[in-house]
C-alpha cells in the first residue's frame, strides 16, 4: 500500500516531529466501534491529536515524532479502505496537540440537512493550485470562503467573499439567503484543507449553481506549492491546534490582514479572553495584551473570573 504526502522533503527532516492533517469520505459501518479501536491504537503509539469518525469517512489532525508518524501513516493505509489517503505534513519541533482525541461523529462536516449529500456522489470541480490562481484572476469569477469569520478574518484569498457565521451548520441559510444571485456564474471554493469544500460545492450544486470548482488539498497545499508559493492569499491560514495559525504566502506580497482589537495596529495573533466565562478569541499586540491584563474588553478586565496564568 502506498500513500500521498504534500510537504515532505527527501532530505533529513528539520525537525523531529511531524503534524499530519488528512481526511477521506469513506463508508465506515460502524464509526463507533472503529473510532475505540483506533483510539487504543493511537495511546499505544503516542500520538496526540484530534481525530473525527463518521459513516461517511475520516476527519484528523495530529502529531508526533517522525517515527510515530511513520508508523500512523502506514497502519492507516493498510485498511484498503484508506490505501489512497492524502496526508499533508508540516514539520514541527514539538507536539501541536497535549491529548489525543478520537470521536464518533453524526457528520464529518456538519451541515444537518435533511437530504443526503455525499461528495464521492456530488461535488464541485478539482482545481490544482496553480489553476485555481489563474481562475482567481479571471474577471467575473465568485471566490466564496468555505470557513467561519474568524478563520477568514486572519487570512483569505484575496477578493473572497466573508461568511459572517461561526459554525458550518449556519452555511446552507446563508447561502440561500445571500449567494442566489451568483448562481449562473463562475464560483471558486476553498477552506483550509479540503474536506469542507467537498461538502460544500456539493450543496451549492443541489442549491441550482451551475458551475462550481474547489481548490483541491485546501489552503494547505497551495501555500506548499512550488509554481504559485501561496500567491493572492492575503494574512495566515487558521489551524486547529496549539499552532493557532501557519504561514500561507511565500512571496514579497505576503501581508498582516488583521488588526488588534484594542489598538488598530497590524496585528495576526490570536489571543483567548481572560475572563473564563467569556473566552473570546481575538486579536491583539503583545503591548495591548499586557496593558488590558489579556482582556478583551474592560468589562472583562475587571471581573473575578478571571484565568490566574496566562503566557
């Protein structure tokens, strides 16, 4: 069995460990039973991560050493099942995770529609990084953001249209209610590693769209692609894990989008809300954060619930 990889070099790693970022939507009978089996597994090799099963597939992302990691990718192609899989790999000098997680999932993705919507039956066109660049600067081309506000608002192709939702279930009112007069042009998709775009250019396609593309490997691949080195993707990638956010734009035009909630000043670090009980994630400067003592407001400056050690 042989598998994908995007990000890995030929020559001796960097550094020792790895974090993978992979997905496939597959039949899985019994998600439940197979997501016990695959946590044992995973506490006996020692990796960390977060790992969703469904019956419609598998969603993870995790680390380890490049021994772990090693091992991990070949045990999950050994199911015929995942023998073509697709990891994307950083290289990284620690664990992104401190637990692992596997879980059983009703969707990979969830939109809780009330038909079924299976990509490997319905989906938008493939587009390779370097073809979804030159769509990009097509004239009259759709560019749509396949994730929530907050990851847009960290970094985002440039031109692409902002989702004001902070969960994917919100997608199908909102594109019913704000992209029905883009449906006879040209709509270009992405988020950041493809998972949610298979799912997403497929309601698009049943919501009357004609004619739909996705950037196939997300985010991810096209900031590890050598031809257009993250070009037109203005800020950073937003990742779910102690990374908070990777690099995407390998060019001169490579830019802060973002701006501190306190002071206006450029700022691409996402910091949570001391206030235990607010939590908000926002951006701040490291000057700002010390001054409103890690708050993001003064009401929560002042409250007694506030976390005691904050880095």
């Amino acid at each position: 069995m042989s598998h994908v990889t995007y990000g890995l070099t030929m020559n001796t790693p960097e550094f020792p460990y790895r974090i993978l970022l992979y997905y496939k939507y597959v039949a899985i009978d019994n998600p439940e039973l197979f997501a016990k089996e695959h946590l044992d597994y995973c506490k006996s090799l020692g990796v960390k991560g977060r790992i969703l099963i469904a019956t419609e597939g598998i969603n993870g992302t995790l680390s380890g050493t490049i021994e772990q990691t090693d091992a991990y990718m070949k045990h999950l192609c050994s199911d015929e099942r995942f023998a073509d899989i697709v990891f994307k790999v950083d290289e990284a000098e620690g664990h992104a995770f401190s637990k692992i997680f596997v879980r059983p999932k009703a969707e990979l993705v969830t939109f809780r529609l009330n038909y079924e919507l299976n990509p490997n039956e319905i989906t938008g066109h493939y587009l390779e990084p370097i073809e979804f660049y030159k769509a990009m600067i097509e004239e009259d081309v759709v560019i749509v953001d396949a994730r929530t506000d907050y990851e847009y608002d960290l970094g985002h192709f440039r031109n692409a249209i902002r989702p004001p939702i902070g969960s994917f279930k919100e997608f199908p009112e909102w594109v019913r209610e704000n992209l029905g007069a883009f449906k006879e042009r040209k709509v270009l998709t992405y988020c950041t590693g493809g998972i949610r775009c298979e799912k997403f250019t497929g309601l698009l396609l049943k919501e009357g769209f004609k004619d739909v593309y996705q950037l196939h490997g997300g985010i991810v691949t096209y900031g590890k692609d050598e031809q257009v080195k993250g070009r037109l993707f203005d800020g950073k990638c937003y990742v779910f894990d102690e990374r908070i956010s990777v690099p995407i734009n390998h060019t001169e035009e490579d830019m802060i989008v973002s701006e501190c909630l306190h002071c206006g000043t450029k700022s691409d670090r996402y910091i949570n809300c001391a206030n235990m009980y607010c939590n908000k994630q926002f951006f701040c400067c490291p000057e700002c954060e010390e001054t409103h003592q890690h708050s993001c407001s003064d009401e929560c400056k002042t409250v007694e619930h506030r976390k005691m050690a904050i880095v």
